[in-house]
C-alpha cells in the first residue's frame, strides 16, 4: 500500500491541485486510488447540497468512492483554520478518529492520498488540556510527506522552516512541488534554484501558472 501525506507551504499553495496530480498519477499504476481530506473547513452550496470543493476534487481523482464519513470525517462550515471553525460548530475534532477512517481507507485501496489542511502546524484543535495539529496527524498516520511550494515571495521561508518541521518529527520528506502561482515574482527562478538547492528530497514538479489544467494533464513523478 502505498501513501502520501500531502502538505503545502500555506494555505490556497496547490495542495489539493498536487494532490489530484498524484492520485492521476498514481491511477497509472494501480487499481484502486483513493483521496482522503480528513479535515475541510470552508463549504459552499454545490449542487443543493453543502460540499467541500477540496473534498470534491479529491473525490474527482479517486477510482474507489467511499462513504464521506471515511474519506472526510470532519467538514466544517467556517473557511477558517480548522481548531477555530471545529470550535465554532461544537465539534471536537479527534486524530484516533481520523486515524481510523485512514485506516479503513487503506483496507479497500492500493493508494491513499492524504491532504492536509492549510499549513504543516495548522491547529487541528485547541482546547483547554488538549491540542493536535496537523503535523500530529501526520506524525500518527507515520506518513512520507509530500512539500507543496507556492512559490511567491517569502517561499524560502515558509519552505525550508517546513522542511525542518517535518524532519524533527521523524518523517519522511519524500519529495517537493515548486508551484508556480506568482509567475511575475521578482528573481523567480534563482529562488526555485535555492529550494532545488535547500531542499534535501526529490524535486517531484515544477508546476507552472495554469489557470485552466486539469490535475490529469499535470506532470508529476510520484517518489
Ligand atoms: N499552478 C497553478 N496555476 C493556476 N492556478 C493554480 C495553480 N496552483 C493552484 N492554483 C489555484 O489556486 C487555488 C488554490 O489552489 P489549491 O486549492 O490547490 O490550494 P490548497 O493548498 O489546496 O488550498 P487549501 O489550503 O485551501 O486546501 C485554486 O483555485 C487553484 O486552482
Ligand atoms: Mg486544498
């Protein structure tokens, strides 16, 4: 079985783009690829019915469709970091859960990609005596992680703290995505030398700023 735990620079980077890249990617090699959002914050009337569009995508990407309790266990109305809409909806959000839905998920699939929500260390939830992030989910779910950069300004950064964040937890960093989403920024290209450079894994895109891709169009090796 084979996952990735997929995380970006910030939020809005490309994560979910990146995601549904390697989940077409993945198709090509096996039979049954599944997307998992385990927390969704931000939902919007599609259809007649309250959805996620990140969720949405992911689905769109996955050969295998599971019940949304496995492969979304918390959708949240609020597009706030998640411990905040969690709080604002009552809800406690639980990695043990999300981590027995993952595992259910790979039970039915060949491949499991996992994305996260917002940044590395996004507050899952902040109560008072308890408090998870998103780094903790990746931590128990023992996942390689996949770095999304939205290369802007400030990428440095946000890339290499990201890195060590990763590292000093004993995960795997199994690759890096340079996305390009800021294509008039100053010194573009010497600033993807020095993440190719600084970055102590596998290169896996170099996405550049395409409005109107589909995430089975894009180019991505998988680690
Ligand atoms: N290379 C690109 N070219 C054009 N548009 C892009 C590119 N990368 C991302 N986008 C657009 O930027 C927006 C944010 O991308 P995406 O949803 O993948 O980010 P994310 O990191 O998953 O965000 P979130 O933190 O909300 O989950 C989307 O509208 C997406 O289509
Ligand atoms: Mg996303």
């Amino acid at each position: 079985m084979t996952a990735f735990f997929v995380t970006g620079t910030d939020t809005g980077v490309g994560k979910t783009r990146v995601s549904s890249a390697l989940l077409h990617a993945l198709q090509r090699q096996h039979a049954r690829v599944i997307g998992m959002k385990p927390v969704a914050a931000g939902t919007e009337l599609i259809n007649g019915e309250w959805a996620n569009e990140d969720v949405l995508a992911l689905r769109a990407a996955s050969t295998v469709q599971v019940p949304a309790l496995y492969d979304n266990p918390y959708l949240l109305n609020l597009a706030a970091s998640p411990h905040i809409a969690a709080r604002d909806e009552g809800v406690d959000i639980d990695i043990e859960h999300i981590a027995a839905c993952f595992h259910a998920l790979r039970q039915q699939a060949d491949a499991v990609v996992v994305e996260g929500a917002g940044g590395f260390i996004v507050p899952l939830l902040e109560t008072p005596g308890h408090s998870a992030t998103s780094a903790d989910l990746a931590v128990l779910l023992r996942l390689p992680v996949i770095l999304v950069v939205g290369v802007r300004l400030g990428c440095l950064n946000h890339a290499l703290l990201t890195q060590e964040a990763i590292l000093a937890r004993g995960l795997k960093l199994a690759g890096w995505v340079a996305n390009r989403i800021d294509p008039s920024m100053t010194g573009l290209e010497a600033n993807v030398d020095t993440l190719r450079l600084r970055l102590q894994a596998p290169m896996l895109a170099d996405l550049a700023w395409q409005p109107h891709a589909g995430a089975a169009d894009l180019a991505i090796r998988l680690p």
